[in-house]
C-alpha cells in the first residue's frame, strides 16, 4: 500500500514564523501535491511536483514556497506565517501516467498561526 | 477555468440510496473522480469515470454524463460509516502532473 506520511499532525506557530510542513511518500511516484483545506472550500492546490526539483504554482500559491530536492520528499515552506494561513494542509502524491486518475493523500496538518 | 458544484449537506437513513451530484464548468477534462473524506482523516479515492456511464464498485456507483456536463456518485445500502465528506474533481485537459480541481464536497450525515 501507498504511504504518504506528513512530518505533524498539529502544528502551533507564531505570526512571522518560517513553517516547514514535510511530506513523504514511500511509492516512488513522480507527481506530488500541496492542497490546503478549509471549511466551505474543498481542497485548494498551493503548488505540485512533476519531478525532483520541478514545480508548478497551484491555484493559491502566494505565501508559501515549496522545495522538491529528493523523489519521496515534498517540503512546503511559509516564509513568514500569518493569521490567514491557519489551515488543514494536506500532501499528496500520484504516479505519473497511472491510467486510474488517483491521488494518495497524507493524514494532514492542521496550522495554527497565532 | 473549471468549476465544480455539489450540495453542500445531504442526510439519508441507514440503508437507503443517496444521490450525490456534481455539475461541472469546464473547456475540457481528462475524467471524474471522487474522493470520501471521513471527519478527521485523509481523502481517499473511490472511483474514476473516463467515459461517459456507470462504473460500479461494490455499493458505490459513479456516472459521468459529458453532454449533461454533470456527474454523480450513487451509494447505496447506506451504513453508519458512510457519514463522510465527498468530493468530485477533474483533470483538465493540458495540465501537468495530473493537477486537478476539487469541488467544494458534500457532507453526508446518515441516520440510524
């Protein structure tokens, strides 16, 4: 079975803090995924991963940066926390060319910036 | 752009069927997917629809209509544990690494 794992499950930050969320998955898939979730809103892509050190913005990508330096690692980074990044922030990750259009997501962050 | 509508809230009894629809705006997609969420937990894929009809998958179903532009994932001898968020999502045709767009899901409350 696929397994993406996220480095917490809740994180408390300060306003103005760098916040590095971690994601890992175990299945060598090419494709990774930062969503962030909040009620109301389904899921929002922040940015994805095609390859090692490729990346695209999402739909929502200011405020935040990713890096992609190894194939199972995808790191989201919040330069500079603020209030309106407190969310529930999900990873996920997918195989390239997997006819089945399915993505394997993590438990979760749910941030709090305060 | 692409955009995905679904109620918001559905509630039904325990074994009765449940409908749950997802309209769609979009220029082109690759297929249809949906996605249970459990209060709490991760998103995890139930069914993908590539091409227009039925897919059926034990007591779930999927239809995909693209004419209508309208999907929906159909659950039937509905459990307790089947109280959870659904959510719809397409790729769109020329997006890279399968970036797709989710709707905003639909909570459904099942009753004893």
């Amino acid at each position: 079975d696929v397994k993406v794992t996220q480095s917490s499950r809740y994180l408390v930050k300060r306003t103005g803090e760098k916040v590095f969320l971690e994601c890992v998955q175990d299945m060598d898939h090419e494709n990774m995924f930062w969503y962030r979730q909040d009620p109301g809103l389904g899921l929002r892509l922040i940015y994805f991963s095609y390859d090692v050190k490729m990346k695209e913005k999402g739909d929502i990508p200011e405020g935040y940066s990713v890096s992609r330096e190894k194939k199972e690692r995808f790191s989201l980074i919040l330069e500079s926390a603020s209030t309106n990044q407190t969310s529930m922030y999900l990873c996920a990750s997918r195989l390239e060319g997997a006819i089945w259009y399915e993505q394997y997501f993590g438990p979760g962050t749910r941030l709090t910036v305060t | 752009g692409q955009s995905l509508e679904q109620p918001s809230e559905v509630t039904a009894v325990e074994g009765a069927i449940v409908q749950i629809n997802c309209t769609y705006q979009t220029s082109g997609f690759y297929g249809l997917s949906w996605y249970q969420q459990h209060d709490g937990g991760a998103p995890t894929f139930l069914s993908y629809n590539a091409l227009d009809g039925l897919e059926e998958t034990g007591r779930f179903s999927s239809f995909l209509s693209r004419s209508d532009s309208y999907g929906y994932l159909l659950l039937q001898e509905l459990q307790m544990k089947d109280s959870a968020s659904y959510f719809c999502a397409v790729r769109p045709v020329g997006t890279n690494a399968g970036k797709s767009t989710f709707g905003d899901g639909t909570t459904l409350t099942v009753k004893p």
